[in-house]
C-alpha cells in the first residue's frame, strides 16, 4: 500500500497534468452543448424529466473523471514495475 503511495508521489506532475487536460475538454465539451440550449416551459420540463436527463449528464462527467484518474494510477504502476 505504501508502494502505492510512493509511486503517486514521483508521477504527480503526469498525474496533476492529465487532470487538468481532463478539465478544460469537459470545459470546451461542455461550452459547446450550451451553445444548442434550447429553453421549456415548466410542463414541458415535467413532462420530458430533463431534469433527470441533466443529472445523468452530470453523472457522466464525473464518471469520465474518475475512470482516467483510475487508469493513470494503473499506468504509473505499471510503469514503475516494468
């Protein structure tokens, strides 16, 4: 486990840096689906549950996140045991 840790620590700087890759393409992707906004009435929005549809989104993007934090965990330990 403390292995983990130490090879965390020496790749920081990869691991900081596709972080912040990460975020400004969900900023640019992002920006871009609100060009498109399109605007409802309440009974539309009741009807379509596009708040649920916004949560999904949402839960998407943190998804997408977390899933490359995990894979450039696994390659900096895999590239440390090579």
């Amino acid at each position: 486990m403390i292995d983990l840790f130490i090879i965390i620590y020496n790749n920081f700087l990869a691991i900081l840096f596709l972080i912040l890759l990460v975020i400004v393409f969900l900023y640019f992707l992002n920006k871009g689906s609100k060009d498109k906004k399109e605007s409802y009435t309440q009974k539309e929005i009741s009807q379509k549950n596009l708040y649920l549809n916004r949560i999904d989104i949402i839960g998407n993007k943190v998804q997408v996140i977390f899933i490359l934090i995990l894979v450039i965990i696994g390659f900096s330990v895999y590239m440390v045991f090579i």
